[in-house]
C-alpha cells in the first residue's frame, strides 16, 4: 500500500469533512506520488544505507524535499496552475510536523496546509510498515503505539482517520502485503 493510496483514504474520509471540502483528492494524489521526487538528487549510497546516518549524509537526505519542490519549478518554469502550487509545497512540506519539529521550515500547527499533512502522515506510516535496509517492518500494533505515542506529530484528525481505514478497510491488505514480504 503506498503514499498515494493512503493519502487518498484519509483525504476521502467522512471523519474529515473540513479536508473533503477543500482538497482535491487529485491533488493530494499527485502530491502523494512525487513527494519523495527530491531523492532523485540524493546519492544511492546514502538512501541504501542499513546504518544511522551521518551529520553530511543527514544533511542531504533533509534537503530533499526542498529539492523535490525546486525540480518541479524548474519543470514548471514558473508557469503554475494553482493546483500545481498545492502539489509543489506539499512536497517542499512533507516532512513538517504538527508540533512545529519537522523540517524544512518548521511550520507548526496549522500553518503547514493540509494538503502536507496528509501526505507527511501517509509517509510515516508508510515508512513504519514496510521493510527497510535498517530494519524489518513493524506490526499494526506496533504502528498503531507509535502513533499514538508521537500524537503530537501530526494532526489528531488526520492520525484518526488514518487509524480508521487501517483498522477496518485496508488492515487487511496490510497483512497481506506483510506476510508477502516474510
């Protein structure tokens, strides 16, 4: 299950009606699909490393999303519709947090739109379910503790919608997905 797809459940969700009235589910579709786009520029040896890494090697993986953000606008040449605006910060703002520690800006709250949010959510979870160089992937439950313990990470809301459809929907291809890769 990817980004996109969960992004595309929360932003579809009944327990948000706040986020169905103004986001476009396309929108957060295309951003979902290109948030990571930045990691084009990033060397393979430093997004294949099975170890912690290093103040350069964190460096360079932190600037991504600003990269992804700049690739786009130059691909754009400054010719933006206003969806691809929302698609374009999105992914300069994937990895900000609620709680104003995410980066690259630190935007708190509500001052990093929606749109972002979503996606920065979907990536993390993402992130925790599937199997990674450093580590195996973690159960639901383990998910779900996580979450729940980094609440302050993410917008409640969004957490709660996402934790829906795992739970009831899409928890199923989840195992299935899981037990695939075992």
């Amino acid at each position: 299950i990817s980004v996109r797809d969960w992004s595309s459940d929360v932003c579809s969700s009944d327990l948000l009606p706040e986020i169905k009235n103004t986001v476009r589910e396309e929108t957060v579709s295309m951003a979902a699909k290109l948030h990571d786009i930045g990691k084009l520029l990033v060397p393979d040896e430093i997004l294949e490393t099975p170890k912690r890494y290093t103040g350069e090697e964190r460096r360079i993986m932190d600037y991504h999303p600003i990269a992804g953000a700049e690739l786009l606008l130059q691909y754009f040449n400054g010719d933006l519709t206003d969806e691809a605006e929302k698609v374009i910060f999105c992914i300069r703002h994937h990895h900000e947090r609620f709680d104003g520690s995410g980066y690259p800006s630190g935007l708190k709250g509500t001052n990093n739109p929606i749109i972002a949010q979503i996606v920065g959510l979907s990536d993390y979870y993402t992130a925790l379910t599937e199997k990674r160089a450093y580590r195996e992937p973690l159960s639901r439950e383990e998910v779900r503790s996580c979450l729940r313990e980094n609440n302050h990470l993410f917008h409640p809301g969004i957490i709660n919608a996402l934790l829906t459809h795992v739970e009831h929907d899409i928890g199923e291809k989840l195992d299935r997905k899981q037990a695939a890769s075992e």
